[in-house]
C-alpha cells in the first residue's frame, strides 16, 4: 500500500515541493526521538544505530515467530554463502539463539541445536572460500557442515534406494535424449565440470547451480537431522529473484521459490527470516559489529549482459535508488501470487523439484510454427509438431526445459546428470506406468 | 566476429523450413532462419493458432479492430482481413479509431487508417476525444502539463473504444498488443505492485459476453516480426510514435527487455508463461458492474475513471493531482 504510492509517485515535483528548511534540518531517530539519526536506508525511516539494530532483531524475530510449519525445540541448519546477508544473518540467528538459551530472558528456547552449512563450489568458481568460512564460523563455536557442490552427483533423496542408476544427456540422431542407465562409476568432480560447461550461455548455468545447491543444503539438512534450513535471502534477492525467475519462465514454481516458509524435500521446512531486510541493512549491520565477509564477485559489462540474474539485480538496483520502496512492492506483489493447482501436475519436477504445469509440456510448440509440409495448404494439422517435443520435458518444469535444451554437445559427447535426477525420472515412469 | 569460414557458410545458408528459400529472417522465438515465403506462412498461421486455441470468435459475430494507423494495427487489420477469408471466421470486420486530438500526429496517421479502410475494403468509423468528452489531448496536455498523459490518455481511449464499438453494434474489439507489449506490462505490473492487473494482463480476452470484450491476437507474435512483415509486404502504416513520450518508469522496463533479449531472444515468451502462471480466474470478471452516475456508461466504481478524469481536469487538474499525495487515488487509471 505504502508501497504502490511510492513507485507512482515518482513524479518529479515531489522533492521540489519540499521547503527548504525542512531539508537542512538535522533529522532525529523516528523511534527514539532523541538521538540524531544515523541510517536511513528505508529513506522516510531514520533511525540512530541503538534503534537501527533493534529493528533488525525485532524484523528477523518477527519472521521466525510467523515461521507455523517450524516446530519448537527442533534443530536449524544455516545456509552460509558467506555474502554479505547470510554473513549477517548467521549473527543475527546466533545471537536470537543464545538469548532465548537465556532462562532470564523468560523465554521457552526455540530451537536446539543450530549448524552452519556451505557449499564449496570451488570446482566452478576455480576459487575457494572455505577457509575464510571457517573463520567466520570458528567464534560462535557451533558445528559447521562443508559439501563440495559436486557432491550432488552421488547422493539419493530417497531413504531405502540402493539401486544407483545414473542419467547420460547425448544426442541421437541430432536430438537430445536423456537415458536412464546403470551408474559407471563417473567421477563427481568431472561430471560436475562438464556438465557446467556444456551449458553455453551463463543465465542457464545460473539456474543448474541455483537448483543443484538448494537441493544439496536440503539433502544435508535431511540426512544430518536438521527438520528446519535456514537461508539468508534479503527482501532485496527476493526481489531480484522475482524479476529474474519471471523472465527466465520460471513463473510457475514462484509461490515456492520466494515463499518464506516452504517445504521442497520431505521433513526439511525452509525458512528465509531476512526476507524483510533490505541488502543494504545487512551490509550496515556488519559494518556495525565490523564483521568480515567474503566480498561480491565483481563482473564487467560483457559478463553481466549475459546473465538475467545479474541483469534483473542492476535493474531493480536503479529502480530502488530512484523509488525506495521498490523491493518491498516487488516482495509484496509476490507474496500475493498464487497458482491455481488445477493447472497442475501432481508430479514435481526432476531437477529443480518444484511444480510443473500441465501445459508446459506443449505451451512452446503449441504457440508456434517450426514446420510446414505444403506452404498453400492451409488445412494442415498443427498437433503433428507435437511429435517432435522432448521426451524429456514431461519430467521437467519449463525453466528446466530451458535448461536442458541449452546443454550444447560436441559430437559423441555425453554428460552426466546427477543421481537424484534419474531416481525422480523413474518414479515417474513407474507412477504412469502402473 | 571471425573471417572467412561463417561467411561461406552464411552464402550457403537456406531457409530452415522449407530448405529451399533464401533466408531473410531470424525468428526470435524458434531461432530458425527463414525465408520471406515460409515467414508469411507461419506468422499468419501461428495467429490463426492462436485464435483457434484461444477460442476468440463466434460465427457472424461483428468484430471492431482498434485502429490508430500505426503498424500494429495496421498488420493486425490487414492478418485479420486475410485469415477471416482464408480460415472462414465469417466475421463481421470494422475498423475504429480514436481520434485524440493530437496536432500533427493523429491528423496524418488517420489519414494512413482512411486509405487503409480503402484497401481492406472494411467500414470505418472514427470518434474523438473532443466530441465524446469536450476535451482533446493536445488541450488535456496544455492544461494539465507534460506529467502522466500516458495515463490520463489510456483511459480516456479505453472508454472511447468502448463507445466507438457500441456506436458501431459490436461487442468484441481487438487490439494490437503484441508479445512485447505484454511481456513489458507483466513486468510493470509486478514493478507496481497491482496484482489484480497482474493476474489478468496475459489473459487473451478480457471481459465477458454481458460486455465488450477485447482480444489480443498478437499475444505471442513478436514486434519484430511485425515490424518485418509490415515491410515485406509494403503494408501502409503511420511510423512515428506519438509526440508525448511515455513515463520514465515503463522507459526502465523498455531498456530493460532489450538488454533481457540480447541473453535470450526467447525472453519474451518466457516472461508470457511466467505471466500466465499468475493469472487468475476470478480478476477477469470485474466484480459487479454499475454504470457511471455522471456519464451513464458501464463502470466498476459509481464514477467511472474517464469521469473521475475529466472533472479534475474541470477543475484545474495538476492541483487536484498533486495534493493527493497519496497517488493510489489514481493508480486505477493505469491500463
Ligand atoms: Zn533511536
Ligand atoms: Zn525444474
Ligand atoms: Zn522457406
Ligand atoms: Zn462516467
């Protein structure tokens, strides 16, 4: 609501109206009124530092007392990237932790145990960061849980699953296939580096690491026996994500991907308690405790014009500079949306794990011409270009369509996709068949 | 980028449908190559797709195309005539347009529309803003400044159309929205916030029989793809965008999907599934309809935004709008 007024009331008048004594004053914290303020990060909402914090703690505290799927005294496990955010919230989590520990403090304790999670995707990056995570994590003496990303290759989702069958992309006869086969014994680390650089174009490669990580820190959840992952998404990534996963087709999971409290594997619940932060609030945050991180990656121009995920975050950046409240419409707007579930399937996809509409197996080849037999016959039959769809996309979400087409092979190379994959293609196939 | 080798292969290139014709254009959204023959077919064709699946017509129905000379409307009026003989709609086709009273632009594209009406062998009717509210744009401008005349024109043409079709007996208009248009204003409405708009902006047909109903053909035909066959076929069309640039904000998401697109030509078909998963039934039917207390025209609310409109311009407009600050007053009359 607040929020609407600000994107259309962008009109250049609103900052000359302004008399000009009420700029130069010296703006006092809007909470306490009696200190100068020394934030304004939310631009109409200044606070000194004292109230700044609070804030935040109050902010973060509220999200996990809306979390309802999280139960008391269970255990939470931690998503540590090591940003900025996560950074933040990691202290933020601990310090909420160890003052409900507190028996003054006169509250129930609501968790446990907590954990720290990182995923080393060095293989990718060429870079590795693990141990300046262990530095970071080293001082709140809590356990810390390392998985090299290309990990995902030999793990199972399914509990009593011995039966480790392994998933070749290659081409045949000029079209992709993906077939089911036994597992070769591949190498994890070399079937994770060619199947990240048989996809050409950075905005899918993108999308492979975003599913493949999220998946990785719910296995660890799952197997390590923590019932509640914890990731530390800023308002500001869910707007970004908002954008970006809209124009990447991935409009149909939304509800599920931003959701604050979500469930994509069985028994691990995830929470994103900074949803209602802003980045630039986590930033201060760790300016104030001095607390280090590890730094964004920096990418030119060329880079960033070829991935939607860096494009949408420069795009909601400019936008956010000049109408401040930009992440919380974009956040809001989203949290509004849902899905009408008749329009789905009751099978998931098998890469990303999120739902798959009805219609996407088609949508593309039914909203276009790729074939024309007689140019003067306009009583052509257009369901026959449905022949030539994918096998594989009835297994898979659009975005995962997306992502598969792009895998570009040269000749008789195969790559692998990883374990999970093949385990949720054959329940299907099972499912459909019985 | 590199010297010789693609430039052979480029000589020797077909069209990668019929693999015969010299290719002219790449197709954004299948990224075949294709020759000028086979593009006629599937352009025409997957909007004959479209409107099958869509469900859009009825036999004998009579079917306004809004018409502003510009060449969405133009190859719209011009595909529509084509397929309704080609496929047999047996649909009664009119052209209508708006007059906005816009000086130097609206005179010479009417004009493109007048000759197109000619061609096409379609009736054609025109009304304007200065008979239906007393006001045209270039006088609405004068008025109420530079500021949102997007907007304030938007609403006033929604009801113009409306009126102009009932004037004509026709229940069902078309519009020429296109992909792009459509892509743009899923992510304009996400940007603003209004998840009404949102969860009907990709419907193909808006409204219902009880009233006039607006189709957009072109929901999945690319822009470029227009631009293209409006050149390839010599279509007569008025080229120049209209004089009162659009806000800044929806300039953004412009700059935008073009960059999005130079990653992904697909993206605007992309950005349509991803807008169609957060479309929801029940926003298309607007809830009760009234008709307007001021002006007797059907109306969501008990004035209608047109009304709402003309009696701030009445009053002095660019008072009425800034004191309201809050400007949600009028977020409604975006389109
Ligand atoms: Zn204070
Ligand atoms: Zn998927
Ligand atoms: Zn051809
Ligand atoms: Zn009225």
């Amino acid at each position: 609501m607040d929020s609407n007024k600000k994107i259309n009331c962008r009109s250049d008048s609103s900052s000359e109206d302004l008399p000009a004594e009420k700029k130069k004053k010296i703006i006092n914290c809007l909470k306490c009124k009696a200190k100068p303020h020394n934030v304004n990060i939310r631009k109409n909402y200044p606070l000194c530092k004292e109230c700044f914090l609070s804030f935040m703690q109050h902010k973060f505290r509220t999200n996990i007392g809306q979390a309802k799927k999280v139960k008391k005294g269970v255990n939470v496990l931690i998503a540590l990237s090591g940003g900025n955010c996560s950074r933040a919230l990691l202290d933020i989590f601990y310090k909420y932790h160890k003052g409900a520990e507190n028996p003054k403090s006169g509250k129930i304790q609501r968790f446990k145990d907590i954990a720290v999670a990182y995923i080393d995707d060095s293989i990718i990056t060429g870079e590795s960061h693990v141990q300046k995570i262990k530095e970071i994590v080293t001082p709140y003496d809590i356990p810390l849980l390392i998985r090299p990303i290309e990990d995902i290759f030999s793990i199972s989702l399914d509990d009593n699953n011995d039966n480790y069958k392994i998933i070749t992309v290659k081409n045949k006869d000029g079209k992709k296939e993906l077939e089911i086969s036994q597992n070769t014994n591949i190498d994890n680390k070399t079937a994770m580096k060619e199947l990240y650089e048989s996809i050409p174009l950075l905005a899918d490669k993108e999308c492979l690491i975003n599913n493949i990580r999220l998946v990785l820190l719910n296995y660890m959840a799952k197997i390590s026996k923590y019932p509640v992952l914890c990731l530390g998404d800023s308002s500001t990534k869910v707007a970004i994500d908002v954008i970006s996963n809209t124009c990447k087709g991935r409009g149909s999971s939304l509800p599920e991907d931003i959701a604050s409290e979500t469930e994509l594997l069985k028994d691990v619940v995830i929470i994103k308690p900074g949803k209602t932060l802003l980045k630039e609030e986590f930033i201060q945050y760790n300016e104030y405790f001095d607390l280090d991180y590890i730094p964004e990656k920096q990418y030119n121009s060329s880079e960033i014009a070829k991935s939607i995920d860096l494009i949408s975050a420069g795009f909601i950046s400019d936008l956010q500079e000049n109408f401040p409240s930009t992440v919380t419409t974009v956040v809001s707007t989203a949290n509004k949306i849902t899905v009408e579930e008749e329009n789905y399937s009751s099978y998931h996809c098998s890469l990303c794990l999120c739902p798959i509409r009805k219609d996407s197996e088609k949508w593309l080849a039914s909203n276009s011409i790729t074939e024309v037999k007689d140019r003067t016959d306009y009583n052509y039959d257009h369901t026959e270009v449905y022949k030539n769809i994918p096998k594989y996309y009835q297994y898979l979400c659009f975005n995962c369509h997306i992502l598969i087409d792009s895998i570009n092979l040269q000749e008789n190379q195969t790559v692998y996709l990883p374990y999970y994959v093949a385990e949720k293609i054959n329940k299907y196939i099972s499912a459909s068949s019985s | 980028m590199s010297n010789v080798k693609p430039n052979i292969k480029r000589q020797k290139r077909v069209c990668d449908i019929c693999k015969v014709g010299k290719p002219v254009i790449k197709r954004p959204k299948t990224g075949q190559m294709v020759c000028k023959e086979c593009f006629y077919f599937v352009f025409e064709e997957e909007i004959h797709q479209t409107i099958i699946q869509g469900n859009l017509f009825k036999e004998n129905e009579r079917v306004a195309i809004g018409a502003s000379g510009g060449k969405d409307s133009t190859v719209l009026a011009y595909v529509m005539n084509l397929l309704n003989k080609r496929h047999n709609y047996h649909l009664d086709l009119v052209l209508l347009s708006i007059d906005e009273g816009i000086t130097g632009y609206r005179d010479d594209s009417l004009e493109t529309v007048k000759r197109n009406a000619r061609q096409y062998n379609l009736p054609l009717k025109i009304v304007s803003y200065k008979e239906l509210y007393g006001w045209s744009m270039d006088e609405i401008v004068k008025e109420a400044g530079n500021k949102n005349n997007c907007t304030f024109c938007g609403v006033l043409r929604r009801q113009a159309l409306d009126r102009g079709a009932v004037m004509l007996g026709a229940k069902h208009i078309l519009t020429g929205h296109n992909a792009d248009d459509i892509a743009e204003t899923v992510l304009m409405n996400i940007l603003r916030g209004d998840v009404p708009r949102l969860q009907r902006c990709t419907f193909i047909t808006t409204g219902n029989d009880s009233m006039i109903k607006r189709s957009k053909p072109f929901k999945y035909t690319y822009e470029k793809e227009i631009v293209m066959y409006a050149h390839y076929k010599k279509l007569d069309y008025f080229s120049t965008e209209c004089i009162y640039a659009p806000n800044a904000f929806r300039g953004n998401a412009r700059v935008f999907l073009k960059d999005l697109e130079k990653v992904r030509s697909t993206a605007i078909m992309d950005i349509i599934y991803s807008g169609e998963s957060y479309e929801n039934k029940s926003s298309n039917t607007l809830p009760s309809m009234k008709t307007c207390e001021r002006c007797g025209y059907m109306s969501s609310n008990k004035i209608c935004k047109a009304c709402i409109l003309l009696e701030g311009l009445n009053k002095g407009l660019p008072r009425y709008l800034i004191k309201k600050k809050t400007l949600i007053n009028y977020n409604f009359l975006f389109i």
